[in-house]
C-alpha cells in the first residue's frame, strides 16, 4: 500500500511538473510581434531610470522591460545591478541601504552629469507612465529563496497599483512560481541564458519563456507551442535577426535599438 502511494505521488508530481498550459495572452499580442526597450532606452539615457522608459516610448515603443529588487527597508527600486558602482556614482549594495541613502545617488556614471538620473522607486515610475504600455518588470534575487521582491510586487499587481498590464519574469523559477502563488493571473516569464538552466521551466511553469536569442529554434518553439507558453526573447538589435524571430512568429522582442521596432 505504501508502495502504491509513493508512485501515485510520484505521478502526480511529474505531471505538475511536466504538463500545464500557460495563460492566454492575446490580449498583450493582439498586434503582433511586441518591442521591449531593454532597460528602458539605455543607449541614450541611463538604464532603468524615468527618463529611460520615457525615452523609449518617445522613440515609438509600446512596451519596456525594467529590473527590480528591494533596498534594506524594503522599498522596490529600479535597477539593474545589487552594486551600485556598476552603473551609479554611488557605493556600496542597494540591499543594505535604506531608500532615503539613495536620494543622492545617480545612475548613468558614463553619461555627461547633466543626462544622469535618479534610481526610481517602481511604484513611481508606474505612476508616471501611462497605462496603455505593457511593462515586463523583471525579479532581481541573491539566491533561490530569495522571494521578497517577487511577494511585494506580486502584491501590488494583485492590489490594483500597477494599472498597465505586465509580465513579471526572473532568472529564478521559485520566484517565478511564487508569484503565481501569491495571484494565478499575474502573467509570468522564466528567463535563461545558458542551457543547463532551461529545466527550470519545469519549476517555473510560466505563461512565457524568455530565452536568449540563440536557444531559438523550431523544437523549442513547438515545445512552448504545446504548453501555450509566449516566447520574448533577447537582445535583438538588428533588423535582420528581427525579420527572423517575426517570420519564426515570436511573440516579444527584447532590445537596446528602439529603431528596429519601426523600420
């Protein structure tokens, strides 16, 4: 008896794992294949700031990807990089600051001081843009269970303080499947960059899958055909792997170059 119990949930185990269907998302596809500005527009304006997104909307693109994580206090802020001296004149981890230590700190270090900007809070930066772009909010975290930034974002979605509609995607697939915990019709994206990493779709169960650009192929494409799973993949900024990926009938395009969304 206890034999039949362990393969039963053995069973049941795999099929939750290997068999689902991801949301249907036409409604964020309705016209076609969609552009994120990676970052914002981080060519011209200091990636994941205000004046970035702006940029990339200004530069005709009807959707942005951005990256978040929580300072010490728990405020969730826009950024790309834990260390601030990556991309900021600050120092130190964002992690052990509290918000108010990053009052003074400007993104864009390699931009003339007069284009650098502020680390926004995200909750800021919703209220600002309008409501008719969709926002891929992308979850930072140190470690597998590191699910905060995925709980206070997936709460604010599920309070109706992001009206745009959004994707939330991570590198890490417990916090991508914790998200849908916390609200099932949050939208979601696993993201990788290396293969050994694809298994974590697995884990994942996500409505998209956001592989770099060179997983694309046919049996990946057919394999998220199946589980109804969108593919938005990254970074594309030329204009012949976008007529590729369009022909291919990907979903979202992830870019630094704004102009491949109109040429």
């Amino acid at each position: 008896m206890i034999l039949i119990f362990i393969l039963l949930a053995i069973l049941l185990l795999m099929l939750y794992s290997f068999y689902w269907k991801g949301m249907k998302l036409d409604y964020l596809y309705e016209n076609g294949t969609i552009f994120f500005g990676h970052r914002g527009e981080r060519n011209r304006t200091p990636e994941n700031t205000l004046s970035s997104y702006r940029s990339a909307m200004d530069n005709g693109l009807k959707a942005i990807e951005l990256d978040v994580m929580l300072t010490k206090d728990g405020e969730i802020v826009c950024s790309h990089n834990i260390d601030l001296e990556r991309e900021t004149n600050g120092n130190g981890f964002i992690d052990e600051k509290i918000y108010k230590e990053l009052s003074n700190v400007k993104a864009g270090r390699r931009f003339p001081l007069q284009k650098q900007d502020k680390i926004p809070l995200l909750t800021d930066v919703v209220e600002a843009l309008p409501e008719d772009i969709l926002i891929n909010i992308e979850i930072k975290t140190k470690a597998a269970f590191d699910l905060k930034t995925a709980k206070e974002v997936a709460h604010l979605i599920k309070d109706g303080k992001i009206k745009q509609n959004v994707i939330v995607s991570s590198f890490n697939p417990i916090a991508v499947r914790f998200v849908k915990f916390i609200s099932k019709y949050i939208p979601t994206g696993f993201i990788y960059e290396h293969a050994k990493h694809f298994n974590g779709v697995f884990v994942a169960r996500p409505d998209c899958l956001h592989p770099d650009a060179e997983f694309i192929d046919d049996k990946l494409i057919n394999f998220c055909r199946k589980r109804n799973m969108r593919i938005n993949t990254w970074t594309i900024n030329n204009i012949y792997a976008r007529d590729w990926l369009i022909k291919k009938g990907i979903s979202g395009i992830i870019t630094d170059n704004p102009a491949i969304a109109t040429k």
